[in-house]
C-alpha cells in the first residue's frame, strides 16, 4: 500500500503518521516548500519524501491533498494527471463545495477530518489525531476510490461518514467557523478592555482557537463565505434577543432560554 | 481553625475539601437544603453539618456563603448577625456590585473565585479545584477581614486579587458571561440546523458551558444585565464587521483581523 501526502503541516504530518503506523503503508511526503519536506523526513514523519509532486503520486494507491482550501484544486488537479489510473484523491480540507466544483475527475473524493488542534505545524503531528473523529467525505457518486477512502479513513481510527458538499459547508459554518469567530472577537474584546485581565476556564475554553493558523483559515472564511454570513447574521439575531430579554431583565426568559440551551447540548451529545 | 461554609453546591463543596485539606481546619458545612448538608455529609465533604445557619456560623473565624448571587445578600446578613464580631464573612459569587450595595457591614469582603466546572453538584467538588486561579476580593476598604480572607484563600492554592465590584462585573461580564452565551447561542443555532450532526474539537470547547447550571446562571444573567447587555451589543458590532469583510471576500482585511487575534491571544496569556 503506497500512499502520498501531499501538504506536510498538522495534518497532513497526521495522515503521514496514522498511514505508517496503522497501515503499515508506504507513505511518501511532499510539501511545495522542500524545507517543509526535508523537516518532516527528519522527524521520521514517513520514510521518504519525494523532490516533486509528480514523484510523490507516482504508483501511488491514494493521495491525500492537504494544503489550504485554496491550494486544494490546482494541487488535486496536478496529482490526477500524474497519478495511477486506479489512484484515490482526496483532501482534507475546511470547505468541500468550491472544491468539488473545481475538480470532475471521478477518482477525486472530497474529504475533510473533524479534528485538528490549536497549535499548527507538522511538529505537533500525532498518529492517534483521528481516533474516533467524524471523516466526511463527499463523493460524486459510488466508485473505487470512495470504496477505498472509507477502508483507509476507518483503518486510521476515523468514522468515515458521505454528505452533500453544500450541506457539509453550512454545517461547518456553524458547527466550526462560526466558533473560530467567535473566539476571535472574544479576544478582541478582553484586549480592548483590560489586556491584564484574569481569564476563567469558559473564556480560556473559548477562545482555544482564537486567531489559529492566520493563513489556513483566511482561506476557509474567503471560501466559506455565503454560508458564513448566514451563520453570523443568524448569531446576531440570537444575541439580540438575548440582549433585550436581559434588558427588559425578564429572569423567566432567561431561564428558559437557559433550559433550552442545557436540552440542546444534551440532544446534540458530546 | 474555624471555618463555615453556607452552600454546598461545586464551589461551597470544593471550599469546605480545600479548607479540611489545605487548612486542617475544622470545617462546619450548612445548606439551605437538609438533604443537600445530609449527602455532603455522608460524601465526607466537612466533619460535621450544621442544624442551622445560626449554629454553623457560631464561633466561625470565616464564612463563605457559596449560594446562587440572588441569595447571597440575605444569607450574608443573617451570617453577620450570628457570627462572632472577629469572623471574616465572604461569598464566592459570580457578580459583585449588587451584594456589594447590599451589604455595609465591614466584616464582609466579597469574593468571587475564577473557577469551576460544567458540572454542578457537590458530588464533583475537589479540594483542588482552586489551585493557581485567580480568587478576586471586592473589600470596602483594609481590615481585618481582607487580611484574613487573603491568607486563606492563598492557602488553598488560590491567587488573591482586589478589585472593584463595578469593574469585576464589567470584566465578568466580557470573560465569563458573554462565552456562557456565546455557547448557549452556537448549541441553539446547531440545533436549529442538525442535532444529528457531528461536533468538531472548536463547537465542543465552545459549547462546554452551554446551559450549565441554568437556576444559579439566571441569576447571575439578570444580576449583571446592564454589563452584559453592553458587552453582548460590543460583540454584534465586531460580528457585523466581520461579517461586512466577509461580504465583501477581503480576504486582507479578514487575514489582518485574524492576525490581530492570534496577537491579542498572544497578548492576553492563557
């Protein structure tokens, strides 16, 4: 089993990592910045790395891509042309419907982890990182390379599970930019207000992934961008009504709205 | 040493541990609700509960009044009329101001740890639950009971810090309360939208504390309503800039916005 991955930071590092250690797999790395490559061979994140991309998915068996959003498409389009005919593409990225619009090749199957960790970098890569973490994958149709992506996925710990590129977007609008904004505004606020300040363990909690690989999510935010204002303006109506119920200090509303939180998280489990 | 503890909930739970562990001090425990003194009793919370407010109060050198902050006014009060004229009486209440207006006798220092769990309960106290958090003090001004108060709580692992009742509550209100409605906000919008669907690692530090204790949040939601009211409609204006950015595809401006979030967390320590 030959595997390339393509994008050596957390986690591309990670695949790189679960691949080898899960699947006994041959996993060749490459990244577009040779000092990225050479790093990562040298923290035995596989054992070989490839000089180009061409070299990396030559007689490979799957492929994964994982690169900012934005960099997904030409990157994808690149391993296709090169890779075996037989060969498995996918990503692992934030957003899936620019993504699958740009690339037709049926042995291209969307992808995207739902794990990852505030720290970015290959150096903080884990073989476990997936463990019992949703995989969504999005592809065209039945084929070859969904029948393999789900073996591979399962095999590194992850429960691969298909959705609809658009559907995937405006869930992740709110089930993880919208998160990403709002930490980033907490912080904003706390800094505006006293920089000095002592932070509890909600506020710490909540703003875990506050300003988190700058690059990486400007990408995700720009491409998500039509399911995140919805998200945003949706989150401003809740605020609003929050924020007139504690005006009007009608403790009763509060209480409920309280309740319902509390039945919410527990519906939506942990 | 004598030390009472009126409340035995998380915090009056985890205070009274502390106290016995820390302090070897004789620990008196007192609530409201016979069962609730009864089943801290039985948990070997304190060595010995109290038949009354009165009674635990009686020859104490300290007492935390650990109740909701709506209760906490009246059952300081009648702690102060029962405690002898040397005891230091103190609360660990989320909001300060209120309480602090209530109550005019010197023996009383506010106080309000930076700590906690999304459990409630006694069953989940720990004596370690203050280690290394900030615990803030609101005193009327130096004394006796400030001196005191220090030393223990600095003796259970805790970091004393004065400040005013005003400006906790504003601080509160940006570093504790607008996340606990952030998260109540992002469980309602999830639910809204998938209650089958999965949670990545930022949704679940964010939502946490969502609906978490609702009685006791009520009440600290209507008992700093002018602060929080402020900071929920400072947060409305920073979502609807960004969601303006996002709009228009800056990506520079969401890059430099993102930048200046990763500076401000940098900034802000953890």
């Amino acid at each position: 089993l030959r595997i390339a991955v393509l994008g050596l930071g957390l986690i591309g590092g990670s695949v790189a990592l679960a691949a080898r250690e899960r699947l006994a797999a041959e996993v060749i790395g490459w990244d577009i910045d040779p000092a990225a490559t050479r790093e990562a061979l040298a923290r035995e994140v596989f054992a070989s790395g490839a000089g180009s991309l061409a070299g990396a998915v030559a007689g490979a068996d799957a492929v994964f891509v994982a690169a900012p959003v934005g960099a997904v498409p030409e990157l994808a389009r690149e391993a296709l042309a090169h890779a075996p005919s037989s060969c498995a593409v996918s990503d692992v990225g934030s957003t899936k419907r620019t993504i699958m619009d740009a690339i037709t090749d049926p042995r291209f199957v969307g992808g995207h982890p739902l794990a990852g960790a505030e720290a970015s970098g290959v150096e903080h890569a884990r073989h476990d990182m997936f463990d019992g973490a949703v995989w969504y994958l999005t592809p065209v149709g039945p084929g070859a390379s969904l029948t393999r992506l789900r073996e591979l996925v399962s095999a590194i710990g992850a429960q691969p599970l298909e959705i609809d590129p658009l559907a995937h977007d405006r869930l992740m609008a709110t089930v993880s930019h919208l998160p990403h904004v709002f930490a980033n505004v907490l912080v904003a606020q706390l800094a505006a207000l006293d920089a000095a300040a002592a932070q509890g363990p909600s506020f710490r909690d909540a703003t875990r992934v506050a300003g988190s690989n700058t690059a990486v999510w400007s990408g995700i935010y720009i491409d998500n961008r039509d399911a995140l204002t919805d998200a945003i303006d949706d989150a401003i109506a809740r605020l609003r009504a929050v924020r007139d119920t504690l005006a009007a200090a009608d403790r009763d509303a509060l209480t409920s709205w309280s309740e319902q939180a509390a039945a919410d998280r527990a519906r939506l489990g942990r």
